[in-house]
C-alpha cells in the first residue's frame, strides 16, 4: 500500500467497503507549512491540511465516498442529510456519482451561497427550515427512520471512517505524528472522526503516540469549548448558535460527548475565537500564504494564534491545523470583507494612476 497515491482509498483495508466505491477521487489533500504565519507567531512547523481542495471543496467527500458506497452496498435506494451546507454539496455530488436521489435540509437563510448552489447543481432536492440546524437535524432524523432513506450526517458511522483518513494522510505527508492536531469543531463529527483513527493506527502498531487533539469553535457556538473549561461529563446545548462562521453555527453536536473524549484523552484542549478573529485569520491565511479558505475552517488557525498568545502551547510544536473547506463556498463573507474592485475608464492614464498608487 505504501505505492498507492495518498487518497482516502489508499487507507482501504481500514475502510468498510468491499464493493468498487462510488468515487470522485478524494483526499490527497495538500499539507501546507505556513512559513509567513508561522514565523509570526514563533511557531516554525505550523502547517495547515487543506481540505478545500477536495473534489466539493471540504472534508465532507472523505465521507461521503465511504458513506454514499456503503448506502450502494446496503442496497439504501435514497439518501439525505440536514446540514449547514457542505454536506449537502457533497452529498448531493456523490448521490448523483450514485445514481440515487437526495434530499437535504438546510436551517433557512444561514448557509453560505456557493455551497446552496453546489447542492443544487448536483441534482439534490433542496429544503430550507425556518430554524437552525439543530432543529434541520431533528427532523431529518425522524424522516429517515420513517420513511427508509438512508442518513448520512455524522450520526453515521460510515461517514467518520471515511474522514478518520485525515489523520492517517497528515502523518504519511509529515513523515510522523504530529504534536498537534487542530480542528474546527461544529457537529463535533470531524475531531471524532480523526482521533478514533489514530487509535486504530495505535492498536495496529503503526504509531506509538497521538497528537494533542484540539478544538476550536466560535465565540457564538462554543458548547464543547464549555464542557471542557468547566470539566463537564456531557456537553450542555447551546441553544442559540450564532457565528459569521454559518458552517459550525451548532448548538448540539451530536458527536459531542466523543469529542471530549478525543481532546481529554490526548491532553489536547478546546478554546473559541471570535468571528473578528476568524475573519482576520481567513486574510492572513489568503494574503500570507496563498490558501484560500471559508470562515469555519480560518478558525482552527485562529485558534493556534489565541492559545500561542496565552502561552498554553509550546513553540516547538508540530501542528497540523485542518482548513476545512475553500475559499469559494462563501463568497458574500469574502465581498463583504475586501475593497470592491477599482473601476476606471479604459485609458492608460486611467489605469497607470491605479497602478502608481498601487505600489
Ligand atoms: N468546517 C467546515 C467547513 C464544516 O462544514 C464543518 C461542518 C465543520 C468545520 C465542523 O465539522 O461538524 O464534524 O465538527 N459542517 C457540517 C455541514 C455540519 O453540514 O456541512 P464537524
């Protein structure tokens, strides 16, 4: 296995699937080492695994290839998802790879433009509920248990074993285990997802220690951040998420009490940030580095930056931040951010007098 390119596939033999997968070529993500960022914070091997440049643009293919195969293998004849966006997209790409109708909900007004139009696109009956996620979540719950269409949020099983191939692919790109590992946490699916697969590499005998798991939520939406502050058992609903952050405006992971388990049994941590905080790291990371990431996944590096500045992580560190999802998924967050672009009569005395003051 160790010629196979790094894709999620490469990982098969710990992956559920025994037929061909339904696949639009997942993973194999690039691992970034944030040279500007880092040096600024005094933390010389920082990276950040982008998950953006996925086939959809996020994690949520890693999956959806496992899940959507696994719905094909069941012989489930439908699919459905409520989300805050990038789970449909994927979904909604990979049911129509399928050949299978999907359904998903989304909480009314609050996902982001380029993730409503890819569910769209790729054929997927769209519905959007007056509330918020949580209550999306609720009742697509009850609709698949009623009606016999196969579930594929992260209450799913499948879709963590696809996106446990995360973790596997930053260690074979970084040569080791990280020191750390940073994920923004919404469902709390993700964070889950990866520490369980590192316990297996651990059970297996590839690796002989895990990284610090570490999430980071939004100041608006931190549930999982309270539970571990104030050393809860279970993580306490949020009942009114609020974030720039649309795609982990969660109140109620439903992978909450695995999350605590990840970070408390890794002596990793969980902190917040706020949406100035992440909007500013979303900058850095296009305008320092290249990358291009939506608000939800600028937070784990924002979230590196605060626990740097209280002085609660070594400098020495190697830290693999996860950037969850492109750039592109919501652009309006960008417009609003950014100068609108110069525009000018089409002279060269025009366009010299931008470019002289440009520099
Ligand atoms: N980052 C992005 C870009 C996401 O879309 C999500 C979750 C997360 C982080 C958090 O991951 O839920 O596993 O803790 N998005 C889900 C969705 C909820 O519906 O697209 P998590």
């Amino acid at each position: 296995w160790n010629r196979r390119p790094i894709s999620v596939w490469r990982y098969r033999e710990l992956l559920p699937v025994t037929i061909p997968p339904v696949t639009l070529q997942e993973g194999g993500t690039p691992l970034y080492h944030l040279e500007r960022i880092g040096r600024e914070l005094g933390l010389p091997h920082l990276y950040a695994k982008h998950e953006g440049m996925n086939p959809t643009g996020s994690f949520k293919d890693r999956g959806m290839t496992v899940g959507v195969s696994m719905a094909i293998q069941l012989g489930m004849k439908s699919v459905a998802c409520a989300s805050t966006g990038n789970t449909s997209a994927s979904l909604a790409a990979y049911a129509a790879k399928a050949g299978i109708p999907a359904i998903v909900l989304l909480p009314a007004g609050k996902v982001a433009l380029g993730k409503v139009a890819q569910a769209l696109m790729h054929g997927a009956r769209v519905i959007a509920i007056r509330d918020n996620f949580d209550v999306a979540l609720a009742m697509v719950r009850n609709l698949c248990i009623e009606q016999g269409i196969y579930l594929l949020n992260s209450v799913n099983p499948y879709r963590l074993e696809g996106q446990k191939t995360i973790g596997f692919e930053a260690i074979d790109q970084l040569g080791e285990v990280p020191d750390r590992m940073v994920l923004p946490v919404g469902n709390a699916g993700n964070i889950s997802a990866v520490y369980k697969g590192l316990r297996e590499l651990e059970h297996l005998g590839f690796i002989d220690r895990l990284p610090m798991m570490t999430g980071i939520q939004a100041a608006g939406s931190q549930p999982v951040v309270e539970a571990i502050s104030g050393g809860l058992p279970e993580v306490r609903p949020e009942m009114h998420p609020e974030t720039v952050a649309t795609a982990i405006r969660i109140g109620a992971p439903v992978n909450g009490e695995k999350a605590l388990i990840a970070i408390r049994e890794t002596g990793g941590t969980a902190g917040s940030v706020t949406d100035e905080e992440i909007l500013s790291m979303q900058r850095e990371l296009a305008q320092k580095e290249g990358i291009g990431v939506e608000p939800a996944s600028a937070a784990s590096v924002a979230g590196i930056k605060k626990l740097i500045e209280e002085g609660a992580i070594d400098r020495d560190e190697r830290i693999v931040c996860v950037v969850t999802g492109h750039l592109l998924k919501d652009p309006e967050t960008v417009i609003k951010q950014c100068p609108s672009p110069v525009e000018i009569d089409a002279t060269e005395q025009a366009l010299l007098s931008v470019v002289r003051s440009s520099f």
